[in-house]
C-alpha cells in the first residue's frame, strides 16, 4: 500500500512542478497562447486534487503505526496545493488586468505602467518568498518523518527486545523440562528393572 502512495507522491512532485513553472509563464504571455496556458494549469490543478485523494485513500489503508507519517505528508501536499492556487489565482488578477488594459487601449500612462511594473515586482518576490517557506515546510516534514521513523524503529527494537526475553525463557523451561523428563525416564526405568 505504501508503494501506491509513493507513486502517487511521485505524480504529484512531476505535475506540481509543472504547475509551478506554467504559472511563473502566465503573466510573461498573452493572447491565444496565454489562455490556453491557463486551461491547460486548471485541469492539472484538478489532477493534483484528485491525486491527494488517491493518496488520502491510501493512507486510511496503512496500518496505524505508519500512518502518523503519511498524515503528515499528506498535509505538506495539501498545503502546497493551497499555495499554488492561490499563485494561479495572482497570475490569473495579473492576466485579466492585461487583458482589460488591452481592451481599453494603450491609453495607459507611465506612472500606471510604473504601478504595474511594482505591482509584477511585488508578485514576484511574494512567489520567491512563497516558494522559501514552501521549502521550510518541507524539510520541516522531513525532519517530523525522520523523528517519526527513528520512534517507529526504537518501539521495533523494544519489542524485538522483549520477544528476545520471552524466547529465552521458553528456552530455559524447555532445557529444566528435558531435564526433568530425563530423570523421570531414569527413574521409571529403574523401577521396571527391580
């Protein structure tokens, strides 16, 4: 079950990525072209989301020991997925304005242009500042995982531990056992020779 779900991470690390760069490329385009780009990051925003399902679904199937761990990836993937709509949607405001300046004509004075320039700046170093906290997050994740597995392993060796105890102590009966069985032979032995 574990290996559909790193499947599933697989997809959605590839299509997340594509996401990423096709909407730092939408405010850069225009027309036809731009439009299409934006139908064509709609429908992969959709695949993600059916794809965190998929893993959500995945998940319920684990058994309860790892499902701390895929829980709080999962979360990591969801979170992401916000922050990429949420830059779709930016890119999308950025898009329209340029089509509304289009429509009205190139009537636009430069202290507007300047604003606009400020304002792509501004969305710009939000991305950048975006995609750094994306990146905490992440290796946050990571490290909780790590933490998460060394629990998973020390609870693992405890039990071996225990186990280790109980076998030998079954062992150890099983010898006094033998023993004792033996001497009974010896006995009952002796007894039919007299």
């Amino acid at each position: 079950m574990s290996s559909d779900f790193e499947a599933y991470e697989q997809d959605f690390g590839t299509i997340t990525a594509e996401v990423t760069n096709k909407i730092g490329r939408i405010p850069k385009l225009s027309g036809e072209e731009k439009t299409q780009l934006v139908l064509n990051v709609d429908k992969q925003l959709e695949e993600v989301r059916e794809l965190l399902e998929q893993m959500d679904l995945e998940v319920r199937e684990i058994p309860v020991q790892s499902r701390a761990m895929y829980n709080s990836r999962l979360k990591s993937y969801k979170q992401e997925v916000e922050k990429l709509e949420k830059d779709f949607k930016r890119s999308r405001i950025a898009y329209s304005d340029e089509v509304r300046n289009e429509l009205l004509g190139d009537d636009v004075s430069s202290s507007e242009n300047q604003l606009i320039k400020l304002r792509e700046e501004r969305a710009h170093l939000l991305d950048n500042t975006e995609r750094l906290e994306r990146s905490s997050r992440r290796l946050e994740a990571g490290y909780q995982i790590a933490v998460e597995t060394e629990q998973v392993g020390q609870e693992i060796l405890a039990n071996l531990h225990t186990d280790r105890e109980k076998i030998q102590r079954a062992r150890e009966r099983l010898r006094e056992t033998d023993a004792n069985l033996g001497k009974s032979s010896r006995i009952l032995t002796g007894m039919l020779r007299r």
